[in-house]
C-alpha cells in the first residue's frame, strides 16, 4: 500500500509520478497543494482520475515555493519535480490528468 500519484499529458503519456509509502505523511502535503484532499483515501490514494487546469498547477508551484514545508530532502525534491513537471505539460497543453493510486 502507498500513495503513487501519477501526472498525464493529453495523449496519455506518463509525464509526472510520486510515490509515498503508506505511512509518510508528506504524501498529504501534494494532495493539499493540489487542492485534492478528497482523492487522499489514508493508506493510498482513492484511484481516481482528475484534470487540472494550468491555473491551478501554477497555483500549487506557487504554494510549494512560497511554503515552509518540514520534510525530507528526497520528499521535497520529488513533490518539487511533480508539480514542475506537471505545470511543463500544462504550459504547452492547458491542462494535466492526474492519477491517485
């Protein structure tokens, strides 16, 4: 069990992933960034699919840059490089499809 949250441009392809053992409680910090806290279902994400806009991607970059978040340097570093590589994807497409397993 864990939380594998997985980025998707428009054709499918995989463009950003995270994954958080179930016990780690810095996966709640994504889903919070993401104002996406009703896909967070404890020990793993709820399966559920979603869109976000390029909007609300910036709006997460901008959070997690502005924030003070007390977390492992491997944590920061990969919810860091799902929100960038996300926002890249939305950038060029308008959105992303976002995946929590």
């Amino acid at each position: 069990m864990g939380h594998d949250i997985i980025g998707y441009n428009k054709s499918g392809k995989e463009i950003a992933y995270a994954r958080f053992g179930m016990s780690n409680y810095n996966a709640i910090i994504l889903y919070s960034l993401l104002d996406a806290e009703k896909y967070y279902a404890g020990v793993s994400g709820s399966g559920h699919i979603t869109s976000f806009s390029i909007q609300q991607i910036e709006k997460a970059y901008q959070l997690f840059k502005s924030g003070e978040f007390l977390m492992d340097q491997w944590d920061r570093k990969q919810i860091l490089n799902f929100v960038q590589n996300c926002l890249a994807a939305a950038q060029k497409e308008g959105s992303v499809r976002v995946a929590f397993c």
